[in-house]
C-alpha cells in the first residue's frame, strides 16, 4: 500500500518543473483577479461618491439669517411626535471651516451664544 501512495506521487508529480510552473500560473491568475476586483470595486466606490455628491446642495449661511438647529444628542423622545428640531435662532457670525456662531433672539440675554458646525 505505501509503495501504491509512492507510486501514485511521483506519478501525479512526474514533471516536477512543469507542475511549479503552472502552480506559479495558477497563484498569478489568482492574483491578477484579486486586483481586477479590487480596481472595479474602487471605481464603483468613486461613482457611488460622485452620485451622492452631486445630490448634495451646498448651503451659505449669512448673518443675521435665520436658522433651525437639529439635536442630534436627542435619541430618546418622551413622545412620538416630538420635533428634533429647536428654534428658530439667529446667526451672529459666520467663523472660518464651517463654525457657525449662533444667538436666541427670544433670549434675555443677548450675549449668550454658542457655536456649532453649520450642518448640525
């Protein structure tokens, strides 16, 4: 029986050469696909990036604009229809890389601002 197994070894592997030549084919087919996938799926990341960025509209906040502010904190509500939304409030001053810097105007105290990033 162990001959047979010797037998039927040397036999599949009779070229050894030929055989590590195609193993080495096989492994850069593989290898090939691999990268082929990985090209289309980085195109298919970049179109789906292009199609959501172009459905974005891209808003300019000016002072004294009037504004509503979202609490994204607020997770649980004590009931169903209550708004996320809280305002609406005044913007005092428009900071540099998206800082908005916001006022009540039904506040008592008008120097009582804070700042917030302008998609929040």
């Amino acid at each position: 029986m162990e001959y047979k197994a010797y037998w039927a070894l040397k036999f599949l592997n009779f070229h050894e050469t030929a055989s590590r030549e195609q193993r080495s084919l096989q492994l850069l087919e593989l290898e090939e696909m691999r990268l082929i996938a990985y090209e289309s799926s980085k195109l298919y990341k970049e179109r789906a990036k292009k199609y959501h960025d172009k459905k974005l509209l891209k808003k300019d906040f000016h002072p004294r604009q009037q504004v509503l502010l979202f609490n994204s904190r607020l997770k649980l509500f004590p009931g169903k229809l209550k708004s996320k939304w809280s305002g609406p409030f005044t913007i005092k001053k428009v900071r540099p890389y998206g800082a908005v810097e916001l006022c009540d105007p039904q506040s008592k105290d008008p120097d009582r601002t804070w700042v917030v990033n302008e998609h929040g």
